[in-house]
C-alpha cells in the first residue's frame, strides 16, 4: 500500500521497511510539489511584473571602488554666447541734436561710450504668391498656312510650374509641409490650423495630398538609398504593426512598417510598407543582397534565410530579455551574461563615438579637397570603427576570449555576409 492511498486517519504500518519506503515517497513528492510551486510562483511574479511592473529592461551597474576623486561638475549655469551664424540688426538709440547740447554751458557733447545687449528674436513665416508669366513669342513674317505652329511660336520657361501638376503649392510651402509632418511630428490637421492662423486657409485633404506627391517626388532618392544600404554587411530590420483602413470602410485591418538600417559604411534608413506578415516584403526588399540581417526569426520569414540567402543574425537585445527574466526570478546565473552584454554595450558606444570623431577629423581634414580635386584615396575615408578604433581593438581580445570559452550561439552564423 503506497503513502498517498492512506487516509489521514488510517493506521500506519509497524514494519520499518515500509515506514522507510512510505518516507522516501513522501520526501519525493515534497520535492515535487516545492519545485511545482517555485515554478507557478515565478510565472506569477513575471505575469504580475509584465501587467502592472515597470518595462524597462535597464540594471544599474554596482558602484566601483576607486580611490580616484571625481571630476569637478562643469557649471552650465549662465547665458550661453548667441551664435554667430544668425544674422545681427542693429538698433541704435542716440540723442537728437538738441538732447546732445550740455544744459550746463550750452555746448554740443561728445560720445564716450556705448552700451550693447544682444536677443534672440524670430520673425513669423510670412506667405508670398509667386505669380509665374511664361511669355510666347510667334513669327509675324511665315506664313501660318504653311509653317506649322510648333515651329513659328515658341514659350519661355518650364512646361510645368511648381514642384506639383496643377498645385497650388510652391517648393516651400511643400518642404514646410513635409518638414512639419516627418520632422516635428505634426498632425495634418493641426498643421491647418497653424496655416489657418496666418491667414491661410488649406484644408487637410490638400495638405494630404500634397504629400503623397511628395513621396512621388521623392521615390528617386529612395531608389538610391536602396541600392546603398544593399551592400552593407549587416542590415537591422525590425516591424511595427499599423491600422490600415481602406477607402469607404469604416473596419481597419493590420498592416506593417518594415524599419532597415545599413552599417556604418552605409548609414541609411529606409522604410517598407507591407499589407500582410509574411516574408514577401523582406523578400521584396533584399532581393538583390547577401549581407547579413539581424532581426527577430519568425516563423513566417524562415525561407527568406538559407544558402546563397540572407544570412540571419540574432538579435541581442531579446537574447539579453531572457537573461533578464531569469535574473528577476532569481537565477544567480544570468548575472555574468548581463554583465557582458553591458561591457558589450559600453564597448559599441564607445566605437560609434571613437567613429563619430575620426569622420569629423577626416571631413576637415585635407583629404576632402584631394576628392574634390579628383585625386580621392580610398584610405582617405576612415573605416568601420569595429576593425579599426582604438575601443574596437582594446576590447577584441576580450570578447574573443569569451567566446572560445563559452562557445558559438545557436543560430548566430560565422560569417558576417558578403558584401
């Protein structure tokens, strides 16, 4: 008879061997039900962080003993120098000719100083019409009967005006529009209203449809950036799901903005739209590349990787989410792999900065007008800061290291693509 067939009133039995087998059970199932209880607890605790808890993933790092004092705090308090860039308007207060007489002996006093203060002022956008005349020219001395028209009559100036077909736009009040959309965010119809209160009324429909053709307008610059940012050696992807509501619906349906970033070689961002979640976009998009692509894998982009493919690379930061996870549960483990992926952070900040810096010392530099003259070198342009910095190389060693020592992980490839 087993442990957990006995009622609690039930007589125990008398012979050691079964009390001591009827222990053992029992200390079996304790430990079961204690590791099924720690297990439901640390679901619970991450249910009940992921609903009500903070999301931010950020640690704070334990304080380091040094000896070394801080430096001292740089005092921002004060006014800051105008810049000299912004154009300077004079207003000069001076005395009038009797003001300038000296009430004392009556004559005429001199000048011994002055007293300066600059401000920063703006003036508000002010609207012009600007009226285009194309003036036509005809031949008076042929003879309309027998030469033709195209031939006798001739029009200055473009055959369209403005950046729009029969807009009522001009070139800039169109990158004003586009400025205040992308730039600063602006709502169409708060853009109306800003334009209403100069005394201008456009109604969001046209401001709406202004843009579209400036997307039209702009759909060579994206062709190009997109042949750039192909060669890149790794291209971040990511997605963010859209409402889509079609013309004369009231329903919306899930669409999805496609985000790619090239490397430091190729700093572009591009976007793309799709109406679905399949690989067709991604696989619309890098049609024509190799490089690698780190993105979350999805079950539904799983053909776009393979060989003579796109390479796919893993996403650190939801390797870094499972890390961090483990940690608030209490897994003494995952503190060495967060403290890793933050030397690895700190080690990436410091390349783009060291980057940042090198292509400011080569854009002085005289290297620029050795291009500009047509003698261009190509180790003029300085290269990708994680094979030639100082932090890149400082911290190589290190990572390798921990590499051989830890191994490869799943599903990262070992080459970094072709480019």
């Amino acid at each position: 008879m087993g442990a957990t067939t006995l009622a609690p009133d039930a007589p125990l039995p008398t012979d050691a061997p079964t009390l001591r087998a009827m222990g053992r059970e029992l200390l079996t199932e304790l430990q079961k039900l204690r590791a099924e209880s720690a297990e439901l607890k640390t679901k619970l605790d991450a249910a009940l962080k992921h609903r009500f808890g903070r999301r931010s993933e950020r640690r704070t790092p334990p304080p380091v003993p040094t000896t070394e004092k801080p430096p001292p705090k740089r005092d921002d308090h004060g006014r800051s120098p105008l810049p000299e860039h912004l154009e300077r308007r004079e207003i000069v207060h001076d005395l009038t000719e009797a003001e300038r007489l000296c009430p004392c002996c009556g004559r005429s006093r001199a000048c011994i100083g002055e007293q300066s203060a600059e401000q920063r002022d703006l003036e508000p956008a002010q609207f012009i019409v600007l009226r285009t005349i194309k003036r036509s020219y005809a031949c008076r001395h042929c003879d309309p009967e027998v030469v033709p028209a195209e031939q006798r009559i001739q029009t200055a100036g473009p055959a369209q005006v403005g950046p729009i077909a029969k807009g009522l736009c001009g070139p800039g009040l169109l990158a004003h529009a586009v400025t205040a959309k992308f730039a600063a965010h602006t709502p169409v119809h708060r853009l109306a209203g800003q334009l209403a209160r100069s005394g201008v009324t456009i109604a969001s429909s046209t401001l709406g449809d202004w843009l579209f053709r400036a997307s039209e307008l702009l759909t060579p610059l994206y062709e190009l950036m997109h042949t750039r940012v192909l060669p890149s050696r790794v291209i971040h992807g990511d997605d963010t799901g859209v409402k889509l509501r079609a013309p004369g619906s009231t329903r919306t349906t899930k669409a999805h903005l496609w985000a790619y970033i090239g490397d430091a070689d190729y700093p572009y961002v591009l976007f793309d739209f799709t109406k679905g979640y399949t690989a067709d976009g991604p696989t619309r998009f890098l049609k024509v590349t190799r490089a690698t692509s780190r993105r979350t894998h999805w079950p539904s982009t799983k053909e776009l990787y393979g060989e003579d493919k796109v390479k796919h690379a893993c996403c650190s930061a939801h390797a870094r989410r499972k890390f961090v996870a483990a940690s608030d549960a209490g897994d003494e483990r995952a503190a060495k792999a967060l403290e890793l992926s933050a030397s690895c952070t700190l080690s990436s900040g410091r390349c783009r900065r060291c980057c940042r810096r090198r292509t400011a010392r080569w854009l002085g530099s005289s290297a620029v007008n050795a291009r500009s003259n047509g003698a261009y070198c190509d180790n003029a342009m300085p290269s990708p800061c994680g094979t030639t910095c100082r932090s890149g190389l400082r911290n190589r060693s290190r990572v390798r290291c921990r590499s051989r020592r830890w191994g490869r992980p799943s599903g990262m490839p070992r080459t970094t693509g072709s480019r």
